[in-house]
C-alpha cells in the first residue's frame, strides 16, 4: 500500500520536510503495517520522517515517532505541524518505547515500525563521526550523550576490542586490527575518523571490491557505542507488549547480526514454546505464539529499488501480527 496521488498533503511550503529521502522497502512496510483510520502506531526509529510521513498520509492515523538523536526529533518539528493532533515527537530510545508513551495515555497500538542502523543524515554529516567517508571527530553517538567512540577506543583493552571487532564487525582480521589500535594510542590518542580508517587499512591484509577495509570496524564501533544489539532485543519485546491482538510488526535491519536476532525472535515467538533438547525433560507449560509470521522470508529489494538507491542492497524486512496470547517473559541474563 503506498500513499495515493490523492494524499501526498499540501503542496510544499516553510513547513514542508524536504522529499529526497525515500524510506527502504517503503511499499512493502506499508503493505505489512495496513495503515487504517483511527490507528496508532510507533515508528520506533524516526530518522528523517519518511515512514511517518507515509503513514500518515496512507491512512488518518496517529503516529508516535520516537528517535534518541535530538536532531531528528527537532527535524520533524516541521511535520508534526503539518499534522496537527496526528504526529507525536519522542525523544528517547525505541527499547524504552513503553516508558516513553505511558505518559501520552496511548490506546492500544496497531503497528510498530523499526528501521535500524543509521539514517541517512547521521551518515553523511561529517561531525558525526559515522563514516570513514570524512576526517571528523570519532564521535558515533547517536543520542549526542555518553562516551564517543574515541572514549571507548581509549579505555578498553586490547583483547575487549579484538571481541567487539570479530562480534560486533564479524571481522576477521580482529586480532590484528586491536594490535595495531592499541600500538598507536601508546604514541597519542585516536580522535579522528581519519586516523582510524587508516589504521584498520593497514592492518587488514586482503581487499574486497565493494567494501572498504575500514567498514566492518566502524561498524562494530559504533554498535557497541550506542548498545544496538542490546536496544534491539529491548525493542521487540517491548513492541511485543504494546501491540494489540492483530497489530503489525515490521522490522528492517541492513546486517547480518541484527537480521539474525530479528529472526530468532519472532522464530521464537512465532512458536509453541521456545526450542530444547530432546534429552531434556518437557516444560511443565508451553507459551502459546505471541506472533505469527506475516511472511516466512525476509523481504529484500529489487534490483529497480537498489539502482536507485545502492544503500537499500543489504536491506531485510521481517513481518509479523501479533496473537492474543500474552507476551513472553523479558529477556533476563540471557534466560527466558
């Protein structure tokens, strides 16, 4: 379902976002969500309003849009005006999606969105400190709080950072990169983006053709400064306790390790009861499904959409409703 030549809103004037961005796989999370009149959603991961922006003009909902990065949510200060009554600004994190609209007396919601990773305007403002692309200050929070990433290259050891590489980066030459980091910050601190991006380089041996040796470092980096994977598993299943008996779940990932933890979630919460052994004995009580899977397979671009837009390559797009059963326990200390 993509929005009518009847809904594009009024025509552009000092109030209007700008048009360029084109959210990822758009058609396809508005054909999952099923926009309707009356509904309430949450898009989890604001960014540049172009999902939020497509919700409300596909259908006459309310959305909640929550974003950490205070330049999004002041950005989008500029669409909740021309939606009045219909779009809510949250700043804060999607995992503490419960918390944050509490307050607002929400009724029941009828879809979440998350799109992760970063926006396009993260990545291609250079003081950021996002992308090699840039010599700029080795920044990488998304909030603007907390440690930067040169704070963190700083303090952890040699051996933490060849873990946060290989896990976080799926880097293989992890050892020999954290060797390399901890060589230079004995001579001086790395504070640039620069600096980095030629260290890792160095220290990689082999080249691919479409990836930049620098890429899965800075990758890892700006995961484990920002808790992604932990947010993540955070924000399912606080979407899983919102949601109404029938709401919609759509998450995008752009890697592998959030695909693969968006899977094993709704893989789990999809089934009877979470997988065990055979050689174990049968749990007293099985959890009925909380989801059921909209489509089995991730949902990816076509080869159109990636030509137009080569960010959108790596694009997966997992769907699910949610049941009337209860929701799953949280998540504690890895046990569930």
């Amino acid at each position: 379902m993509t929005p009518s030549p009847s809904r594009q809103g009024p025509a552009a004037g000092p109030d209007a976002p700008s048009r360029h961005h084109i959210p990822v796989l758009l058609e396809a999370v508005l054909g999952a969500l099923a926009p309707r009149d009356g509904a309430f959603y949450i898009d989890g991961t604001f960014g540049e309003g172009g999902l939020s922006e497509a919700l409300l003009e596909s259908a006459a909902c309310r959305v909640f849009a929550i974003d950490r990065d205070p330049d999004a949510i002041a950005k989008g200060e500029a669409l909740a005006r021309r939606y009045p009554g219909r779009l809510e600004l949250v700043k804060g994190r999607f995992g503490a999606m419960k918390e944050l609209i509490a307050p607002l007396s929400p009724p029941p919601i009828a879809g979440v969105a998350l799109d992760l990773g970063l926006s396009s305007a993260q990545l291609d403002t250079p003081e950021r400190g996002f992308s090699f692309r840039f010599d700029a200050p080795l920044d990488m929070r998304m909030s603007g709080e907390g440690e930067t990433a040169a704070d963190f290259l700083a303090s952890l050891s040699e051996s933490e950072l060849a873990r946060i590489l290989a896990l976080y980066g799926e880097e293989r030459y992890a050892r020999r990169v954290a060797r390399a980091i901890a060589a230079e910050r004995k001579k001086h601190a790395i504070l640039r983006t620069s600096e980095l991006a030629a260290l890792v380089r160095a220290a990689v041996p082999t080249r691919e053709r479409s990836q930049d040796p620098a890429t899965r470092s800075f990758q890892a980096l700006r995961i484990a400064v920002n808790d992604e994977l932990c947010e993540l598993e955070r924000g399912l299943e606080a979407a899983e306790e919102l949601l109404m008996p029938g709401g919609r779940l759509v998450v995008l990932s752009f890697h592998s390790l959030e695909d693969r933890r968006v899977k094993s979630f709704l893989a789990r919460r999809s089934a009877s009861s979470p997988g065990r052994s055979r050689h174990l004995p049968a749990p007293k009580e099985r959890r009925a499904p909380s989801f059921a899977l909209l489509s089995r397979r991730a949902i990816t671009p076509d080869a159109a959409e990636v030509a137009r837009n080569p960010r959108a390559r790596s694009a997966r797009l997992r769907t699910a409703h949610r049941t009337e059963a209860p929701a799953w326990p949280a998540c504690r200390d890895g046990k569930r």
